[in-house]
C-alpha cells in the first residue's frame, strides 16, 4: 500500500507530524514472529490482488469485486496491528473511559484468537469497509475543501473514540476500515459490515453514522492543515517533481480530486 501511495503522490511521501520531511517508507513495529508474518502476509498477499489493486484500478466501476474468508483475516488483523501499534505508542489518548479501555483490550484479544484460527470469528467486533471515490459534485455545507486529496492520496490509521463509542480506523489508499471496538451505532451503518466467508464490494448506496462522517471531514482538514506547513523549499521540490512526468500526472487521481476539490458545492443541504 505503500507503494501505491509513492506512486500516487508527487515530491515522496511525507508524514503528518513532519511534513518537511520525505521519507521512504512507512512507521514498523515488529508485532510478531517470522512464522505469523508469513501467515498474514498471505491473507495480505490476496487481499491486494484480489481487492486493494482492482480498487485503485478502477475495476469498481465496472463491476463488482468478490472476496472470501482472506479478507477478513487481512482486515482483522489490520485492525488489531493498528490497535496495539497506538496502545503501544501513545497509550490511546482519544479513549477516555475506563470502560472502553478495557474493552479495547478485549478486541484485541478477539481479534488474537480469530487470527489465530482458535475462533470461528471476531464478532461482536465487526469490521466495516467504505469503499471511497472522488466526490465530484454535492450538496455539503461544510464539505472539507481538501476531502478528494485526502481520499487519493493518504494512509492513515487511528483510534478513534468518544464517552460512549470507540473504533480502529485504518484508510487503505481509497478503501476505509473502521473496526468496532464500542458501537452504539450499529444501526447507522449499511453496506459496510464486512463478512466472514463470502461477499463483493460494489458500488451502491452505504451509510455511515454521522459522526463517521464528521471524523473524515476533519481528517481531511487535518492534513490540509499539515500541507500549509510544507515550506518553500519542500513545495518546489514537489513542483519539480510533478514537471518531471506531467502526461502521467495530468491523467492521475490527484489531479482529479484537486479539480473536485476547487469545485463550489450545488447548494446546501440540511444533514449528511
């Protein structure tokens, strides 16, 4: 994913809290053993030929993408290396209740034993998959004017959470993955709920809960907010980079989703 993110973003990848500087990979933590990784670079093996390239492809549009029981241990275990990579690391700042801390440690836990094949799933902890795409016209009042950029041309990953609900968020180029930890919400959420065995992604209606929704909005401001602080000498370096290829970059998604971003909103609307 990595790969696809060099590959999409002119000037190298840069990271949130240093965006001056270019860097050629993304953080690693070693988590486990030789013997898992391969494990899991299995699952991830083919869920990035078989999903993530056919995605960032295009192949959405003309249809639909079938998965099996590998997408959910890919995703799962995305979700737990996400969850004890910030538990390690910064001790889960945005989870205020002691109740929801604990419950995070029983995801992790969870989602253990279902990596592990000793359970036949990581229920209660679903996990949801929002396949995203250039918002080219719409009716938001407060639509994030760096929304399409942040689609294309991020990773990302968190955990995210309020007094009485928490998930693991984890945006893979242009699918995000948002896996329950404490969900109120389960009712708000239509289309995304990933399965265990068997199913396809395709285009259609999805909902998400609102305050989902409020979330990517103000991701999206946050890296508008890191790409101001990006100085002179970095911009021109990313310019120079960009003229170096400018067919490609004419034709790619950024540039797309930077039109899409300038575009004035039709009018405004009442609620998400």
């Amino acid at each position: 994913m990595v790969s696809w993110l060099k590959k999409n973003t002119p000037g190298q990848i840069r990271k949130g809290d240093s965006p001056n500087v270019r860097i050629q990979d993304s953080d690693k933590m070693r988590l486990l053993c030789n013997t898992c990784e391969e494990m899991l670079s299995k699952w991830e093996k083919e869920f990035a030929e078989k999903v993530f390239i056919p995605v960032h492809s295009g192949e959405l549009a003309r249809g639909h993408i079938s998965y099996g029981p590998w997408a959910m241990k890919c995703l799962a275990s995305i979700s737990w290396r996400v969850l004890i990579f910030h538990s390690l690391s910064q001790g889960l700042p945005n989870l205020h209740d002691q109740h929801i801390i604990e419950e995070s440690n029983r995801t992790l836990e969870r989602l253990r034993l279902f990596i592990m094949d000793e359970i036949p799933s990581p229920e209660p902890y679903a996990q949801h998959l929002l396949p995203m795409e250039i918002i080219a016209d719409h009716t938001l009042p407060q639509l994030s004017p760096f929304m399409n950029r942040y689609i294309v041309s991020t990773l990302d990953h968190d955990v995210i959470g309020s007094k009485n609900c928490a998930y693991i968020y984890s945006k893979l180029g242009t699918l995000l993955l948002f896996g329950e930890i404490v969900d109120p919400l389960g009712h708000e959420w239509d289309g995304t709920r990933l399965s265990n065995d068997e199913g396809a992604l395709r285009i259609q209606k999805y909902s998400i809960p609102s305050r989902i929704w409020e979330f990517i909005n103000n991701r999206s401001n946050l890296v508008a907010n890191v790409s101001s602080q990006i100085s002179s000498t970095q911009m021109q370096k990313i310019e120079s980079s960009m003229h170096k290829d400018l067919k490609r970059l004419a034709s790619s998604k950024l540039v797309q989703a930077m039109d899409a971003d300038n575009k004035e909103p039709r009018g405004k609307t009442t609620g998400y």
